[in-house]
C-alpha cells in the first residue's frame, strides 16, 4: 500500500504533463492560425476576385485550421528535441517564421557539429513534409 501511495505523486505529474502537451498543441494551433489566416485571406482575395469576403473568409478558417492540424502531425515525425522547439515557442506567441528560421539554424548547426547527419535531416524533413501533404489530402 505504501509503494501505491508513493507512486501517486508520479501519476499525476505525467498526466499534468500530458495535460501540457495537449494545452501547447492546442495554443500552436490557435496561434498558426491566428498568424496565417490574415494571409491566406490576403491570398485568396487576389486570386479568386469573384468571392465574397464572407466565402473568402470562411474557406480561409478552414483552410488555416485542417494546415494548424497537419502541421501537428507532420511535425510529429521530428525527435522531441526538435519537435518542442517548433511548437513551443509558436504555442507562446511567437513567430511562425522566426521559430522555422531558428529551428532550421538549429538542424544545421547540429549538422555541422555531427550530432545530426545530412541523410538524418533530410529524411526528417521529408517524412514530415509527406505528413503534411498527405493529412491535407485526406
């Protein structure tokens, strides 16, 4: 009973911390989209003239809330390290641009370095785009 007792405390650290994780992919989402949907709206108004601003407005929601989601997914094919590094800071506020700038410094720097190899990263990097375009697809 004692040792049940004492695992408690570990119990509900993890599910805190698991509660965390889903609060960050939650806040990366509304912030991506947040950041892309003024720009999608900006895209789709130049393209498609013809649409209302409602319509636009409403394909660009859908649009910015299935790429949040997919984005997630690919970015799942990254190790933690990486992985944290793309979400957090975005989940936080940050810029979507600047964090994949640093993270892209990061990947080369580790490169360069050697804890991460070319084949590795490009692999990555492939795997993830492949989710991506697959989850949008589906």
């Amino acid at each position: 009973m004692k040792k049940i007792l004492l695992a408690l405390p570990f119990v509900f650290a993890m599910q805190q911390a698991l509660a965390i994780n889903d609060q960050d992919e939650e806040n990366y989402k509304t912030n991506y989209i947040t950041q892309l949907k003024p720009l999608v709206v900006q895209k789709l108004s130049a393209d498609r003239p013809e649409m209302t601003a409602r319509a636009v407005d409403a394909e660009a929601s859908a649009y910015v809330t299935k790429m949040a989601g997919c984005q997630l997914q690919g970015l799942s094919q990254f190790p933690e390290t990486y992985r944290e590094k793309a979400i957090k800071p975005v989940a936080q506020g940050a810029d979507i641009a600047q964090t994949t700038h640093d993270l892209n410094t990061e990947m080369l720097k580790d490169i360069e370095s050697g804890k991460l190899s070319k084949e590795q990263a490009t692999i990555m990097v492939q795997n993830a785009q492949e989710t991506v375009q697959i989850c949008l697809n589906s």
